[in-house]
C-alpha cells in the first residue's frame, strides 16, 4: 500500500502530459512520501499514451490504465481510483 495515489484521467493531453508528471513528482518527492500516479488515457487519438507508455522508462512510478473507447472523464476518473493502491487518493486534471 502506498502513501498517496494521483489519478490524472487524460484525453489528447500530448501536449501538458510530461511536463505535469514532472511536477507531480517533484511536488512529493519533496514531502518523501510514497506514490504512484495512475494516467487514465480516455481513448486519446494523439500520441498520449506513446507519450506515458515512454515516461514510464523515467518515471518508475507512473501506471497507465488506457480506455479502448472514449468513456468520459468520470469512468476515467472510477477506473483510476478502482486501480489504486493509495491511503490517499488525490485527483488531478490532465492538463495541468
């Protein structure tokens, strides 16, 4: 079980996606508290998830959950937090 859980539901976020998963990190590294950021890709039709499927290499941290067909940000958001293993869950827009 882990300290904390960030759920980010994304959809064409190929453009903000890194640069906030950067600042999540940096933001609870900080606080030494251990987490894990779940990326709910909603069926993007950018490069989104080839974009989390690479940071993963970085950020050993980072779970991808990815939608087969768009579903919306609250199924996004319930699959995130189904998947979790966080005492606290904390949600975050994808872009940022």
């Amino acid at each position: 079980m882990r300290d904390i859980s960030v759920v980010v539901p994304v959809k064409n976020e190929a453009e903000n996606i890194i640069k906030l998963i950067q600042e999540i990190n940096y933001a609870l590294n900080q606080i030494n508290k251990d987490f894990e950021i779940i990326c709910v890709d909603d069926a993007s039709t950018d490069n989104t998830l080839e974009l989390l499927e690479s940071a993963k290499k970085e950020f050993l941290n980072l779970r991808i959950l990815a939608h087969s067909k768009n579903s919306g940000q609250s199924k996004s958001i319930h699959s995130g937090v189904k998947y979790s293993n966080g005492n606290l869950i904390v949600i975050l827009d994808g872009d940022g």
